[in-house]
C-alpha cells in the first residue's frame, strides 16, 4: 500500500478551504488546512507534504511572500506551489512564476479541473521555477 499523497492548502477564506479538502480527501488525498501564510511556511516546515497550494491573497503573509519563502529554504524549496487567485494581474502572475509556482489556478475553477491540475503537479508533469514548463491555468 502506498502512502496517500499530502496536500498543504493556505486560504483565508475557510468555506473554500473546506470545499478543496473535502474534495481532496474523497479522492484520496490527506489535506491539511491553514488560514495564512505564516502558518504556510511552519506547517511546510513541519509537515513536509507533496504539494502547497498558497491563495494569493492572504493576511500575515500573501501567497507570492510565503512562496518566497518556502523556495528560499532548504527543507522546503523542492515541494511543488500551486497559487489560486481571482486577480489575474499580469505583474503578480509574472512574480509568481518567477518565485517558483508550478502553476496559477485562476478562481473560480471546476473541480474537476482543480483536480487535473493538482494530479498534473504531483505528478510533476508541470515543473516549476524559473526555465521550466510552468503554467498559468485558467479555471478550465
């Protein structure tokens, strides 16, 4: 039996959070949730899961800040970042790549698509980081 894949989501917004675990964990996956950044990066620290999803925007810290962070340091630099967002700001969506997003999902988004995308990352066929095939999703 192999260990069921570990999912950090950051969302200040707890109905949305609740919506992706729930949808997560039916398709088995073991979620954790937190409502900012801060608690992102301890939680990386401590956790170490497969895949973070970050909203882009947060208290404490935004997403694009504690993605920052999460690739600047050593324990957690590797663990692939999804970003959410509902602002489709060209100059955000640009730092977000630049600080190593393996994809943007544009909100709102389909489950299904979510899902894909979520598959697609873990499974590294979207690598991100600067000079990698990292995409910008829309809400499919």
């Amino acid at each position: 039996m192999t260990a069921r894949k570990k999912i950090l989501i950051a969302d200040d917004e707890p109905h949305l959070a609740l919506l992706a675990k729930t949808r997560l964990e039916a398709n088995g996956y073991e979620v954790l949730t937190v409502t900012d950044g801060r608690e992102a990066v301890d939680q990386a620290k401590a956790w170490r899961p497969d895949l973070i999803i970050l909203d882009m925007s947060m208290p404490i810290l935004s997403g694009h800040e504690a993605c920052e962070i999460l690739k600047a340091q050593d324990e957690t630099r590797l663990i692939p970042i999804m970003m959410l967002t509902g602002t489709p700001q060209k100059h955000l969506l640009t730092q977000c790549e630049e600080a190593g997003v393996s994809a943007i999902l544009m909100k709102p988004y389909k489950a299904d698509h979510f899902l894909a995308v979520i598959e697609s990352v873990i499974n590294k066929e979207i690598v991100g980081g600067k000079g990698y095939g990292k995409k910008n999703l829309s809400g499919g």
